[in-house]
C-alpha cells in the first residue's frame, strides 16, 4: 500500500507544473492545457484522500469538476477563436485592449 | 506490483507535464497531455476509482483534447519564437513552488495522518457513484446539465459570425 503522502506529492508537482505553465507561457492555448493540468491534480489529491478516508463522497467531487471542466475547456477555446479571429494572434502578450 | 505501477504512472506523468510546458509547438503539447491524462486515469484505477477513470479517458482524453487538437489545426498556430520571461511568472512560479514544499515539510514533521482504511475498502464502482449520484447528489447532478446546455449556447453565439450591417 503506497503511503498517502506520496500520492499527495505527485499532485502537488502536477500542479506546480501547471502554475508555472501558466504564469511562463505566452501561448494562450498552452495556458489553457496548464489550466487542464492544474484541475487534474486536484483532482490527484481529492480522490486520493477519498480512497484513504473510505468516503466515496470525494469521487463525486471529481465528478462534478470534470464536467465543469468540460463546459470551461468549450467556453474558453471559443473565446481563444474568436480572439484569433480579431487579432490573428494567440500570444497573451499582444492582447492588450483593455491596458491604459 | 501497485507500488511499481505507481511510480511508473507519478514519474512518467510529471515528465510529461514538464513536457507540456516546455514544448514549442502546441501540438506536441496537445498530444503530451493527452498521455499525461491517461497515466492519471491509471493512477484513478489504483485508488479504486473505476467510474473515474473511465471518466476521465471518455471525457478528457477523448473530447477535451479532440477539442484542443481541432482548434490548434483550425488556428494553424506557429511555432512560439524564444521570448524572455517576464519577472513576474518566474517569481509567482518560484513562490507557489516554495509555499508547496514548506507545506510537506510541515507536513511531515507532523507525521502524515494515516487514516487508512480504517473500516472498509470504498471502491468507486459505476454503482455506488451513480447510487450516491442520483439520491444524494441529485440536485447538484440536475445543475450540471443546466451547466453544459449554458456552455452549450455560449459557445455557439461566440463562434457565431456577425452579421454585416
């Protein structure tokens, strides 16, 4: 039996990985994929604690954040298109409409 | 044979998420995270997570990604060039880097709670998910698909055309 904190270790990885993916890139699209990541490993963690605790409540969690997830992913790569389709560009850095 | 299994799946999948966000074209980025989404589905199946796990390959690895891929193909999205990191995400990664590993210190210098199956094996069976599902969590589970149809609606007025006027 693998002890919990190891589980609990890749996931905070995982989500370093993604907050880092997201505050270094430029690439809005890899920005989303980090986004993906970072829900994933809190994912890692819920139903590692689910498993540990003998709760099943955990895994509806994931449940829900998956399908959120889902919904999220469709929504932004619609914006990103659309964005594209004003500017040509998916570079974070050249969206700068709204700076003074 | 679990353990081997684990360290297989945690290793290759924080490799691959390395991969993610080191890789310049976004379509090795795309294809990287699908695998990396995989190894998590494995690593659902060692909790005892079936339902996940099959979740999580027909959901993420199947219609997110098919979704990222299609999108990266219709935008025809160069390579990325070098560009030089900004101060701010090097010192926001460093700080959630740093805050992560001074929490599993703390952590473990308090002794990692071993609740540990106490009573019983809880297995996430599609059974005993959807049980709770449908009495518990009815009403949140009604919501979500009130959640999709919105999503659903959003997606098509953005990628509407405007008309000329």
């Amino acid at each position: 039996m693998i002890p919990l904190h190891h589980y609990l270790l890749v996931s905070a990885g995982l989500f370093i990985l993604g907050i880092a993916g997201v505050l270094l890139r430029r690439n809005a699209l890899i920005i989303y994929m980090s986004l993906e990541m970072i829900l994933n490993a809190s994912n890692l963690a819920l139903v590692a604690f689910s498993r540990y605790n003998g709760d099943l409540n955990g895994q509806i969690f994931v449940f829900f954040i998956i399908a959120v997830a889902a919904a999220e992913v469709a929504v932004g790569l619609a914006i990103i298109v659309a964005l594209f389709r004003l500017k040509q560009t998916t570079r974070v850095s050249d969206l700068t409409t709204l700076k003074l | 044979m679990e353990g081997t299994l684990f360290y297989i799946f945690s290793g290759a999948m924080l490799f691959l998420g390395l991969l993610v966000i080191t890789s310049r074209n976004p379509v090795n980025s795309a294809i990287f995270l699908v695998l990396l989404l995989f190894f998590m589905a494995g690593l659902f199946v060692l909790l005892h997570a079936f339902f996940l796990a099959a979740i999580q390959v027909l959901v993420y690895a199947g219609a997110v990604m098919v979704l990222f891929l299609f999108v990266i193909m219709l935008l025809n999205v160069k390579d990325e060039e070098k560009s030089k990191n900004h101060w701010f995400g090097v010192l926001g990664s460093a700080f959630v880097t740093a805050a992560l590993i001074l929490e599993f210190f703390m952590l473990l210098r308090d002794g990692v709670p071993q609740l540990l199956l106490h009573q019983r094996d809880v297995v996430g069976t599609t059974e005993a998910v959807g049980k709770l599902l449908f009495s518990k969590y009815l009403l949140p589970f009604e919501v979500t698909s009130v959640l999709l149809l919105v999503a659903m609606i959003g997606v098509v007025v953005l990628s509407k055309k405007e008309k000329p006027s």
